[in-house]
C-alpha cells in the first residue's frame, strides 16, 4: 500500500515538473524590451526566444546576436545605422525582421553585407529609412524566400526589373509613400506569386498598359495618374480590388476584358469634365487607340466589357460629372452599391442613345443595385425612367439636395411624363420604388411633403432632418405605416399643431429634436419606440399617461434642452421607476418660480424645491389672518371703551 501511494506521487511530481517546465518554454517563447530607453541590446537574453521585440528605443548599432531560435525580430523606431559584420548570422531560424524607422541609409556597404546572411528571410520591413533605389536594392540581396516586402516612406524615385530579381517569391510588396515616377517593363511581371501591390503616394502619370494578371489588389492611390489602360485580349486577370482614387483621371479606366474586378475606386479624380458620356467614351477611345494603334470598331466597345465584371462596389464620388453615365453602368450587372455623392449633378435625365431605327425610348436597368448614394449634387430633378430602372433598390441617400417628394397622385402624372417641363415645378416620385428601405431627405429644403409621399415603397428609416420650412401635412406617411422603424425629423423649425403622425406600430426609433414642440404626438401610444429623441423643444412637461404607455417597450429617451417644470415632473417619477435611460440628465434644467435647477439636483430631494411657494402661502396667509384677527380685537376693544368712556361722562353730568 505504502509503495503504490509512494508511485502516485512521484507520478504527480513528475507530471507537475513537465507542466511546469512547459508552461516556462511557453513563457520564454517571446520576449518585450518595447519602450526602454535602450541604447544598447540587453545581455544575457536567453536563446530559446522566438521573438524579441526592441522597438521604440535608442540602439544605434547592432552586434552579434545569439538567438539560433529566433523567428521575429523587432527594432524598429530605434537610431541604427551601423550592424556589425556578424550581426544576424547566428539567427538561422529568422523570418521576420522589422528594421522600420531608423537609419539605414547610413554605412550602406557594411549593413547591407551583414543583411545578405538573412536567406531565409520571409517579411522585411524597411519603412522609413530615407533609402534610394540603390540602398534597396544592396539590402534586397540573397533574399529568395522573401514573400513580403514593405518600403513606406523612403525616397525612391525609380523602380526596375533588376531590383527583384532575386526575390522572386514575392506575394505582397508595399512602396507607398516615394517619389516613384517611372517602372522599368519587366520589373513587377517576373513576380509570379505577387498578389498585393501597393504603390500609393507616388508621383505616377499614367498606366499605359496595365500587364499583372496575377495581381488581386492594387492601389495607385494618390498619384497624378491621368489614365489607365489595359490592353484588350483575351487574358484572364485575377485583380479584385483597384484603387485609382485621389488623382487626376479624365476617364473612366480601361480595364482587363477578362478579371474578376469587384471593388473599385475612383473617388476624388476629374472624372466628368468632358461633360457628357458619349465624349468621354469617344475620347477614351481615342486615346486607347493612339496608345496600341488599334482602331475601335464600336462607339462604346472597350467600357461593354464591364458587362463581364463581377463588380459589386464602385465610388464615383467627388468626381466632376454634369450627366449621370447611364449606359455604361449599367452594363455593371453584379453591382450593388454605387457611390455618387459630391459631384456636379442638377438632374438625372433619361438621355439614352438609340442604336436602331425603332421608335421610342431605350430602357436599361441595375439590376443588382441595392444602395446608391447621390449626397450633395444640387439634384432638383430626377427622371421617373431612373428610378424605374432601380429594380432592387434599398438604400437611397440623396441628402443636400433640392428635390421635392410627389404626392401619390403626382407619382403617376410624373411616371407618365417622358419629357421634363418647368423644373422648378416637378418632384420626385419616390413611390416606384417597391424595393426602397432607407431613404435620407435631409438639407433638401423640402416645402411640402404631400399625402402619401411614399406611398408603394417599403420605408424602413426616413431621415427629414433640416428642412426648414417643410410641411408635413396630413397622411404624409400613410403608406409606409406598418414598416417604417426610424423616422428622423430633428431641425424643422416644427411646432405641435403641424407635427401629424398616423399609428406607426413598427416604429422603434424616433427623433423629433431641435424643433418647437410642446407636445409629443398621442398617436406614439400605438408605436414600439425604444428610442426618443426629444431635446431642444418648448417641453414644460409630458403626458405622463403617454409616457407610461410608452415604457412598454421605450429603453432611451433624450430630453435635455427643454423648460420643464420641477413641480409637474409625474412622468419623470415613471420614467425612473421603469428604469428607463435618460444619458443627458445631467444636462437637464427645469424651473421652480423665477429659478432653475439641474434636473439631477432637483430629482435628490424634489419636495425640498416645490415646498417653499406652499409654505409661503401658508405663511402670508397666516399673517393676514392674525392681522386682520388683531383689527377685529383692536375695534372691540375700542368699541368697549368708548362706551364705557361715554357712560361715565354722563353720570358726571
């Protein structure tokens, strides 16, 4: 008995000891000298790390280090411009090495020699550096595992086919932020794994011939580009992601007739100041043709190739389009959400060429689209044939604006119309949107807002912010009351009497902030809000039976900006005691005769500041009475003695 226990615990110590000296490995495993005020690498560091962080200090040189484990090594932010000869070569197992923000312009002959050891090397950062085009290429030597490169924030001007010659595994290279102006043919093309290129911030002019069929992403962020081309074959491109936005592009890009394009940015360009589609096309054309000396057959040949793009996201906005290009996106039939805003648009015409002899107008459609951003274009009209042609749409947001929503029986005189008339007189007929969720009217300077504006839609949120001196008249959101779940209509210079709303039993979500209410509609009671925005109103006080109907289902409620009265406060009492938010309470005034009081400091102890008008009633009409009780003793007492005064004036006599 005695020796089986003796077994189990030396079987339990045996098995503590491993765990023990395990969990120790696991510790030694990575170590952090980040933010020490370094100067030099510490001794002594145990040679089973595998990795070692020593940024953010003062090294400026590195010597010999021992670590055979080694995998990650961070000295990046540090002052280094000097390694010694031997410096990395005892760090076999290395493949991480981040030498970002430091020196190394500096004894280019000896660190790049002591760098060359590193074969194995799969992810070197050289960020920062302040390097040329020769310091990188002696530090990419002898690097033939290499599959990640970054180089932000150096001073390359060039690039050529020469300086990857020897690190043909690449996958991902980052050059951002250089003086690039000119890639030799043949520099990046060799690279049959590169998959990531990034070459933003540059000062490159023009893709003449676009020629990476390998690439997925590609930024050319931030450049003076003024076009890109692709020559039309019948190669297969793998890009995914092009980004072409912050430059100086004139047309829309020519790109790979065959890829799998499903992003691409354009944001920020000189997109549109050819005025109209049809020019731009042509001169796009033309260019293509002075470039590859080919002639184009078709008026709209090379942009009919998006029709084979998987595209589903395009940003356009910030751009100088005066038309809207109907034709060529909507030959984009994957695309689901198109970003329009900032542009030089007043209205979206149906100017669609006809290519046959038939009579009548040509229809096309986005059959994808699902959001569509038109913010901030100065839009006044936008043509029935256009919004008939948004098949799937669900988010619409034609914020800062100047459009004018129809009414239902508007709705069908405009969808009738083909020819748009006096301008200043037509409206938007929002209700052929079957499909529509979200819409945001805001900063449209609306006027009216007929009976059922949104009629046949299916509104999820409405956001009628900031239009001034619109009227909601009566049955405004009748149509959409059974689905409509957020209604915005903060900033409307509104007052009670001209706020109608139906019974929204959908509603979750209702903010009626910044107005000059004085009353909250009694037909919320049929609603579901969960959060009420109230603030910055004419409130004195609130239906308290509104309220407590409210507390059902109302978790948030904002009410600070307003009057109300300290003394007439029993739908506060329900709000605490159903327990719900109030995030701006500490903002909140109310009144109590000629002073106020923080909202907070009167909830401590509300009798104290309601009693004092009661008590000095009481008192001033206690007063009075003990005046007027002491006239009535004062004239008895006078009475009697000037009785008795006069009786014994006659006994004398």
């Amino acid at each position: 008995m005695t020796r089986h226990m003796f077994t189990n615990l030396l079987l339990l110590w045996s098995l503590g000891h491993h765990l023990d000296v395990n969990g120790l490995t696991y510790a030694l495993k990575e170590q952090s000298w980040n933010n020490q005020n370094l100067s030099s690498v510490p001794q002594d560091l145990d040679v089973r790390l595998r990795r070692l962080d020593l940024s953010n200090n003062l090294i400026r040189q590195l010597h010999t280090l021992a670590l055979p484990y080694l995998e990650q090594l961070d000295l990046s932010s540090n002052q280094l411009d000097l390694f010694s000869e031997g410096a990395f070569e005892k760090l076999a197992q290395l493949e991480q090495l981040n030498l970002s923000r430091n020196g190394l312009n500096n004894n280019l002959g000896s660190n790049s020699r002591a760098l060359q050891v590193l074969g194995g090397l799969k992810s070197l950062d050289l960020s920062m550096n302040t390097l040329s085009y020769e310091a990188v290429r002696l530090y990419l030597k002898n690097k033939p595992s290499l599959d990640q490169l970054k180089m932000t924030g150096n001073v390359l001007t060039r690039l050529s086919h020469s300086l990857f010659k020897e690190s043909k595994r690449l996958q991902t290279i980052t050059i951002d932020d250089n003086l690039i102006s000119e890639i030799e043919q043949g520099t990046f093309e060799p690279l049959s794994q590169l998959q990531t290129l990034n070459l933003a911030k540059n000062n490159l002019a023009h893709i003449c011939d676009f020629k990476l069929p390998q690439v997925k992403y590609l930024n050319l962020s931030r450049n003076s580009v003024e076009f890109f081309v692709t020559h039309e074959d019948d190669q297969v491109y793998r890009l995914e992601i092009l980004d072409l936005s912050y430059n100086k592009l004139l047309y829309l890009p020519v790109v790979p007739k065959m890829n799998h394009l499903k992003y691409l940015y354009l944001q920020n360009n000189m997109i549109g100041s050819l005025n109209s589609e049809p020019t731009m096309v042509s001169e796009a054309n033309s260019l293509y043709n002075e470039i590859f000396s080919k002639k184009i057959a078709r008026k709209n040949t090379l942009h009919s190739n998006w029709r084979l793009m998987p595209l589903v996201y395009i940003d356009l906005s910030f751009n100088h389009f005066r038309s809207f290009p109907l034709e060529t996106l909507s030959l984009l039939s994957s695309l689901e959400t198109l970003k329009f805003s900032d542009n030089c648009l007043q209205n979206i015409l149906w100017n669609i060429r006809n290519y046959s002899d038939t009579e009548g107008l040509r229809q096309l459609y986005f059959h994808s689209l699902k959001n569509l951003d038109l913010q901030s274009n100065g839009l006044v009209y936008i043509s029935p044939l256009f919004l008939g042609a948004l098949t799937q749409i669900e988010t619409l947001n034609l914020q800062e604006n100047s459009l004018q929503p129809c009414g239902y029986t508007d709705h069908l005189n405009a969808s009738l119309s083909t020819q748009p008339v006096n301008l200043n007189t037509l409206c938007v007929a929002f209700g052929q949107l079957k499909t529509l969720k979200h819409l945001n009217l805001k900063e449209n300077n609306i006027k009216r807002l007929a009976p059922q504006a949104f009629q046949r839609t299916s509104l999820v949120s409405l956001n009628l912010a900031k239009n001034v001196h619109m009227e909601m008249q009566k049955g405004a959101l009748e149509g959409v009351q059974t689905t409509l779940q957020s209604l915005i209509i903060c900033e409307i210079n509104m007052s009670s009497s001209h706020l109608s709303l139906p019974c929204l039993p959908a509603l979750t979500q209702l903010n009626i902030s910044n107005n000059r209410l004085d009353m909250i509609p009694s037909t919320l009671s049929c609603s579901h809000v969960g959060e009420l925005d109230i603030r910055n109103n004419d409130f004195m006080t609130l239906n308290y039976s509104l309220i407590h109907a409210l507390t059902m289902n109302l978790t948030v409620m904002y009410i600070s900006g307003n009057q109300f009265n300290c003394c007439d406060s029993r739908w506060l009492t329900i709000l605490n005691e159903m327990k719900i938010k109030l995030p701006d309470i500490n903002e909140t005034k109310c009144f109590s005769g000629d002073r106020n009081f923080v909202m907070t400091e009167y909830m401590k102890n509300s009798v104290l500041y309601c009693l004092p008008n009661t008590k000095a009633q009481e008192v001033h009409f206690g007063q009075i009475s003990i005046i007027i009780l002491f006239l009535i003793v004062l004239l008895v007492v006078l009475i009697i003695f000037s009785r008795k005064l006069c009786t014994q004036r006659s006994f004398i006599v």
